[in-house]
C-alpha cells in the first residue's frame, strides 16, 4: 500500500526583506523569487492577526514554479503592529501602493492577487481600482462564522469600539480553530508577530469593509478563484457562496478543500492548493496571450 507523505510546512523565514516608502513611513514586505526570470506575480494580502511571514510556505512553492511572490504587512500587523489604523481605506491605500511597485519590478508580466481571510475581503474591494490579471481569494472573511463570531461578540465588539476604541479585543479563537497541522499550530501560537487582540476600532474598520464587499465585487472584471476550507471555523463559507454568485467575471472557479482547516497555507493540503492556484494562473495566462 503506497503512503502519501503529508506536505511539509517549513516556516523558516527565507523571503527577502524590503521597504515600501508611503506616505512619512515605509510598508514592510518580503519577496521570493526574481522579479526578471518569473512568468507572472503573486501579491498575498495576509488576514487579521497574521503577517507576511505566514505565507511563507506558499510563497516557496509559487516561487519554484516561476511566480515572483511579494506578501507584506498590514497596518497594524506584524511589523507594522504600532502603526494605528483609523480607517480600513488605508489597508486599500497600502495594497495598491504595493501593487504598483511590484508592477515597477515585474514589468508587463501578470499579477495575481491572492488574499487570506480578512485579506481576501481587503482583496476584493482593492481590485476594482487596481485591475489585475487575476483575484485568488483564500478562506475569504466576508461574514464570521455564526458559531464563533456569535451575536453577543459582535454587540460587545460594536458597543467597545464606539466607547472605548483603544481598547483591545481578544479574537474569539485560538490557533487551534484555523491550524490543522500540529507543529505548525505551535509555530504560530509562539510566533511573537502574530496578533490575537487588536484594538476595538480596528474590528469596527473590518465590519465597515465587508459593508463593501457586495457593491464592490459587482465592480470586478478580472477571472476570480476562491479556495474554502470544509472544516472552516472562522468564516461563513455560505456568504462566500452568495459573493461567487453575483461575481459577473470572464472566468469563475471555486475550489472547496473538505477536510481542511481555515488557514490554508498552513495545512496539510497545501500542495494541492498551490497546484490548483498554479494551473488556473497558466489558464488564465494562457487566456491573456491569445487575447493580446
């Protein structure tokens, strides 16, 4: 009987560290890959409490199959944790900034953007003003899962943020609800970068930005894939569904992965993930040439 080896979800840091001026301070990101040699790009938009560095087992895969991969840190995450967020235009300010500077470096090669959780719905409403070859959308936060993100959570979260905005909030998870892989869990649940609490006015923001999502994505024009994780804690995979159906795109596709966990990148279905985003790059690349 053959045994399937599970994938291998290596967290060592190996992106190249770079800076992003905007606007009196810098975007911190990190690459992999070459900029010249690739056939097209891939800009991974990270979710809440997470950072650039949790794509790095991705990012390693993208880049061995010649997709330069540029992630980077959200206002108010990892390395940017102090920088206060006021309103979630700066996290749509910040992914078109990167997203013009990877333009500068790859030239006319396509770029896709990929966004996890809360960085798919950062994705979604970014895209109409950007105009990329493609939206991958991974796990994408448009509604908190009822069973978590219950009723009493979002009324407190709201009260909180309009009476003490500063204030933190604990996430209503741990890393046990989004981590299948057991290593892995304890790599993020000892990740120093990693933020579990955020500030009440920064979830606020968040709820204001899903406000957006169905206006926004009757906006879009590009080909759009979304990956969903079966045993998804953390996101409405029903929501989802009613986003992919008013998506009005030359090329949709969904992909659901049953047994996975909601952080996809971290899971043992990894592969499988990037073969599915890799193929449907190519298809759609493919696409692009006939139509030029």
């Amino acid at each position: 009987m053959l045994t399937v080896m599970p994938a291998e979800i290596n967290l060592t840091p190996t992106g190249a560290q770079f800076e992003i001026p905007s606007q009196g301070t810098t975007i911190s990101a990190k690459s992999w890959g070459t900029a010249s040699a690739c056939r097209a790009a891939a800009l991974l938009v990270h979710g809440i409490g997470a950072h650039s560095g949790w794509f790095e087992a991705l990012a390693r895969r993208l880049k061995v199959k010649q997709i330069y991969t540029v992630a980077y840190d959200q206002v108010g995450f990892g390395k940017r944790r102090q920088e206060e967020l006021t309103t979630y235009q700066q996290w749509l300010d910040d992914l078109k900034l990167v997203y013009q500077n990877l333009q500068e470096h790859v030239g006319d090669k396509p770029i896709f953007i990929m966004g996890n959780s809360m960085g798919g719905v950062v994705s979604l409403c970014g895209t109409p003003s950007i105009c990329p070859a493609g939206l991958v959308l991974f796990s994408p936060g448009f509604e908190g899962n009822p069973s978590t993100f219950t009723l009493p959570f979002r009324l407190k979260g709201i009260a909180q943020a309009l009476l003490s905005p500063d204030s933190e909030i604990c996430l209503p998870y741990s890393c046990e609800a989004f981590v299948r892989d057991e290593a892995t869990r304890n790599w993020v649940a000892n990740d120093p970068e990693s933020r579990l609490r955020v500030p009440a006015k920064m979830l606020l923001q968040l709820l204001k930005l899903t406000k957006q999502v169905a206006p926004q994505a009757k906006l879009i024009k590009c080909p759009v894939l979304i990956a969903t994780a079966g045993r998804d804690k953390i996101v409405d995979n029903q929501a989802i569904s009613t986003v992919f159906d008013m998506l009005s795109v030359p090329h949709k596709k969904r992909r659901h992965f049953v047994d996975a966990y909601h952080d996809m990148m971290f899971d043992p279905v990894i592969d499988d993930l990037t073969n599915e985003v890799v193929n449907w790059i190519s298809e759609c690349t493919r696409k692009l040439s006939v139509e030029v």
